[in-house]
C-alpha cells in the first residue's frame, strides 16, 4: 500500500488498548475496518490502489460479507470487473438456498478474493476452496 494511504488508512482506523481478535489473540491494536470503509474519499482511493495490484487475468472480484463488501464492491467500480458475496455461511432460504456465493461465478474464472483485515489468513482458505471445487481459480 501507498505510503500515504497507509497512513490515511492507519489514522482513521487504527485503535489502541486491549483487543481480542477473530482468530482468538490478544493485540494492543485493532484496525477498526468500518472507520475506513464508510469514508467515501478513502475507500475511492483504496479501491485505486487495490485495482492497480490486481493480476493479469482476474475476472472477477469477492468480498467476504460483511467488511469486505464494500472494498470489492469499490474495486468493481474502479475497474468494470463484476463481483460476488461470499457468504460466511450458506444461505438458508430464497431462490439461493444452500450457496454461498451471491452473483455469478464460472467454471475457470480468476477470482481475486479481496479482504478487509487479514490477521491469520484462516477466513481466505474457505472461499478458496470453495471455488476451486466449481472449477474457478
């Protein structure tokens, strides 16, 4: 990340004290993701940021509910790519009942997972796995 984004990111986001993470850890710092998510201005230029790191061949972008909707949902305006919820847990009624995904996904498509805050990388590997089982990578 951009050296001044980073510290726009840091300033409207970062708090101090005692925190325990999603992962169970104890940190004296926790990056509050809807403090710089809900600022249009910031999340304009993150989204920038975000699409000039994207891969060749990405085709669509996905953003975890709830934190990282907005981040992929931003990148998809920045870049014209469509995206996709994924759902922490399946969908249990409605004409989507039993997925995980809300919107299209194809078989050999290159998704980048876009993520709000990573501490231990272990919300990712569900997602992942989940594509490569529909034939997407």
């Amino acid at each position: 990340m951009e050296g001044s984004l980073a510290s726009r990111v840091r300033d409207a986001a970062l708090l101090e004290g005692d925190f325990v993470l999603s992962s169970g850890r104890r940190s004296r710092f926790y990056v509050d993701k809807y403090l710089f998510s809900t600022e249009p201005g910031l999340l304009r230029d993150l989204a920038r940021g975000l699409a000039r790191k994207l891969p060749e061949g990405t085709a669509k972008l996905a953003g975890v509910e709830l934190g990282a909707v907005p981040l992929a949902a931003a990148t998809a305006l920045e870049t014209g790519l469509p995206y996709v919820i994924v759902r922490k847990e399946a969908k249990g009624h409605g004409a989507n009942a039993g997925r995980a995904v809300e919107g299209r996904l194809e078989a050999g498509e290159g998704v980048v997972l876009v993520e709000d805050v990573v501490t231990t990388g272990r919300r990712s590997s569900g997602p992942r796995r989940s594509w490569r089982a529909r034939g997407s990578r």
